[in-house]
C-alpha cells in the first residue's frame, strides 16, 4: 500500500503538535486503537478518544463523534478501516483539525482530498507510534 509524501522534517513537525483526538480507540489493550494512544499520551500527547461505545478509555472522558469535541484539536488521528474512513473525514473537516492521521494500513483517496481540499494535512499509512519512536 503506498505511504503519503511527507518528509520526516514534516512528520516530525505534525508530530509537535499535542492535541490528538483519536476515532477509534479501543478500550482492549491488545489493539493498536488502545496501546497506540496510551503511548502518545506517556509522551506527553494530550489524548481525546472518540468510541460511542465507551463512557471512558485511559481515564478520559469518551466522546460519541468528533463533532461533540468542543475544543481545538490539533490531529484527529483515524482507527477504523479504510472503507469506513469518509464519513469519519468529512466530520472531521468540520472541526478544522491542523492534521488529519489514517494509521498504517488505511488509505482513502477520496477522503485525504477531501481534506486536502479543506486545507487539511493528510498522513495516511503511518502509525503514529512507530513515527514518533523513529524521529523523535
């Protein structure tokens, strides 16, 4: 599956920015959805999880859509498949996150345009655990 283009200097750049909400997270810690933001958040990452079917995961309060977020976010960092990523996106670019991060595995051309087309940065194919571990 292809990457996006960016430079490490421009992953380590989105990688400065700390207010990540996260669509997807799991409560079980044997999934990247989980064990990905807990690292984030040990590294001085400020977490918000999005999972309606959890009232709290990592001692935060879980919220049911990223349009119940009523804060700046910096990155909404995706967890759900790439097949399901556009309605996630497009809610999403209400927000007017700086970075919008589809993890390793997760590709959705029409959704990254969308998003580019809002002036949004798109990291697609990446984990954001294993960028962070190679650059920071």
């Amino acid at each position: 599956m292809e990457q996006d283009e960016h430079s490490d200097k421009q992953i380590q750049d989105i990688l400065s920015l700390k207010k990540v909400v996260v669509i997807g997270m799991s409560k079980n810690p044997a999934k990247a959805a989980h064990y990905v933001p807990r690292y984030l958040s040990e590294n001085g990452f400020d977490i918000t999880p999005v999972n309606p079917s959890a009232a709290e995961i990592l001692g935060k309060k879980c919220y049911d859509s990223v349009s119940d977020i009523d804060e700046d976010v910096d990155i909404v960092d995706v967890f759900r498949p790439s097949d399901e990523v556009l309605p996630f996106v497009q809610e999403a670019i209400k927000i007017k996150p700086k970075v919008i991060w589809l993890q390793e595995g997760i590709h959705n051309t029409e959704a990254e345009k969308l998003a580019r087309d809002a002036g949004i940065t798109v990291v697609f194919n990446r984990c954001m655990l294993a960028e962070h571990q190679r650059l920071c």
